[in-house]
C-alpha cells in the first residue's frame, strides 16, 4: 500500500504502516513491528517477575498469536490482517486493501498463499474486512476490552513490514484517547481515527493492520499509523504509533460481516463536502463548503456551497482535517455551533443538528 501521511502537532507528521511490495529479488528493508493477538492467556507480568518470567510470557503470547496474524498482498503493496473467525473474515485497514477487490493472504507462520476478496471498507475509519477463499487452518485471534487499557501496560506488535513475516517488537501504552487524521490519497480519503492508541511499540511500512497485544495474548488494538519528524527529514520518530482500538475494530468488522456494510458509525457528522481554504497570507484560514448532503445537519441549518466554516463550538478549523478531528469528538444527534462565513462576507454562527456518519 502506498505510505500515507497526516498532520501530528507542529512537529511530526503521521505515515500509514504498510509499505510497497518485496523487490524481485525478495529483498527488503530492515522495518520492525505490528501487533498482535492470541487465543491462549500467559503471564500478566507483576513487580516480583523475574525477566526470565517475563522473557517466557513474551515467547508464549507471540507463539500463540503469530497464527493469527497474515501478510495481505496486492498489486499496489502489502500490509497485515487478523483472523476473525473461523470462516475466513480477515478485518485489517482500508488502507492496506486500498482500490484492490482481490488480493492474496498469507499465514504469518507459513503455508501457500490463498486468495481472498474484499468483502466490505470504511475507509472513514480505516478498516475493511476481506475473506479467504479457503479458510481451513485459520486461527481466529481473541479480541481484548480496548476500554479498559491503562497507560503504561506492556504490548507486542506484530505484522509484516516490508514482507519480513511475523515481525515482532515490544512497547507500552504511552496514551490513550488520541485523534489522529490521516491525509487524503488515492487509497484513503483521509480518515479520522477516535480514541486512538498511542504507542511505543514500532510500527513500520507493513505493520498496518496487524494486532497490537497485551501480555494476555489478546488483540487490543489496529496499529494503523507512526510518527515521521520533519526535522529528521521525514525520518521516524522513535517511539510515536498510533492503533484504532478493538472494540471499535470488532464493531465495525462484525457489522461488515453480519449485514455486508456499516450500519451504525456511531460517529457524527456535519454533512459537507469540503476543502481546506488558504488564506492571503499563505496559511490555512478556514474550510470552504463544496457542497452540502440533501436532508444533512448543514443543509437543514442553512450553510450553502460558498459558505467558509471556520470554528465549530468555539473551536478553531482552520483546515478540513481540524475540522473532521472535531466532529470526531461529537455524537450524532449533538447540536453543534457552527461559525461560517458567508459569500458576502458576513460572519454568522449557525446551530446545527450533527448526523450520522453514513457507513457505505
């Protein structure tokens, strides 16, 4: 999948962990982790855990999750994926599926490529769901309560960077509650994730997709993104990944699997189409409305096409993606005041009725 990047504060910018596919030669760039997720409990580790102790909880979770983590490959590159069930539903990022229907899975412990085909994406919230064609051996993943995470738990990422199969590397919960946005390519339109995870643990091109796991061997979140600084020259910043939580993981998928689509977002939405304006001095000022969704919250409270929307509850939205992480923090049926200004000129702030993210 191509790498994508998105704005992280002032300082670093955000890059999608899946990458291009191996060279024809089968080599690869050195790259690190992803997550991932188990159907068997180890060790929680404990003040009195000796690191042997805590070495063995390590070779245990990886040992039973690695099943359960699979290389996706398509023609544009290849990221991760985790087994849902036992009928072959493999839930990963929509940016790892990307334009492709179909695409060939690999076990990260080994075995025949299968083929496989896309089955539904949300690329609003970055996740697909594909299946296998034969899904015998497959070893679904055990998903953990992403709601109760506490900063500073010990996870494992696993995943594929680069092609180097079932890579591994270890981290801790460094946040939670994180809003992050993805920027606008042809494989993604720019998601924004909610609740974010944010994590030590690498994540590298490859890596998105995988499982990030607690030392229970259970999933507890989607590494989708890392930190890049452009003081480094767009070099990683060590230390710096973001992963969508489980429980809105499993949602989502186990909607796409039940009724073939998304049928409750659970997330707001204004109800525009949109772009960042640039202001006279060169600097992001607003974002212009391009158009407005029939029967939406903005159409019903007045914003037009040629309206600029520039705060929303007070807050600042200088650019589409400030914009989308704001809406992101509201539910649907919340009233929100939306400042715009007209195409006269004139400033004036408008309640709105926010709507509901439409899953297709």
């Amino acid at each position: 999948m191509r790498e994508i990047v998105a704005g992280l504060a002032a300082a670093a910018v955000l890059v999608a962990g899946c990458g291009p596919p191996p060279t024809s030669t089968g080599t690869v760039s050195p790259s690190a982790p992803s997550p991932t997720a188990a159907t068997t409990t180890s060790a929680t580790p404990s003040p009195t855990m000796t690191p042997e102790a805590l070495e063995a909880a390590y070779e245990k979770v990886i040992s039973d999750v690695l099943p359960s983590i699979v290389q996706i490959t398509t023609k544009a590159g290849l990221g991760s994926g985790i087994v849902l069930d036992t009928q072959g539903h493999i839930v990963t990022n929509a940016h790892v599926v990307g334009q492709a229907t179909q695409m060939t899975v690999t076990i990260a412990t080994g075995g025949a490529a299968r083929s496989a085909k896309l089955v539904k994406s949300f690329p609003a919230g970055d996740l697909a769901v594909i299946k296998v064609d034969r899904p015998d051996g497959l070893k679904p993943a055990r998903f953990g309560d992403s709601s109760k995470l506490r900063v500073g738990q010990i996870v494992l990422a696993m995943g594929n960077p680069l092609g180097l199969s079932g890579s591994v590397t270890n981290g801790i919960v460094s946040a939670l509650g994180r809003t992050v946005t993805e920027p606008q390519n042809p494989d993604s339109p720019g998601a924004t994730i909610a609740g974010a995870i944010q994590t030590s643990a690498a994540i590298n091109p490859g890596n998105s997709g995988g499982a990030l796991v607690d030392l229970s061997g259970q999933v507890i979140g989607i590494p989708t993104l890392a930190a890049t600084d452009p003081a480094l020259g767009g070099g990683a910043a060590p230390g710096i990944g973001f992963a969508i939580p489980s429980n809105t993981a499993t949602d989502i998928a186990r909607q796409i699997v039940k009724y073939g689509k998304v049928t409750n977002s659970h997330r707001a939405a204004l109800g525009i189409r949109g772009s960042t304006v640039i202001g006279s001095d060169g600097q992001p000022s607003g974002v212009g409305v391009a158009g407005v969704e029939q029967g939406g919250g903005a159409e019903k409270a007045g914003i037009r096409a040629g309206d600029v929307i520039v705060s929303i509850n007070g807050k600042d939205t200088p650019t589409m993606a400030s914009l989308a992480e704001t809406i992101t923090t509201l539910k649907p049926g919340d009233r929100a005041r939306v400042e715009v200004i007209r195409s006269t000129g004139r400033t004036e702030t408008v309640p709105v009725t926010l709507g509901q993210l439409a899953g297709e």
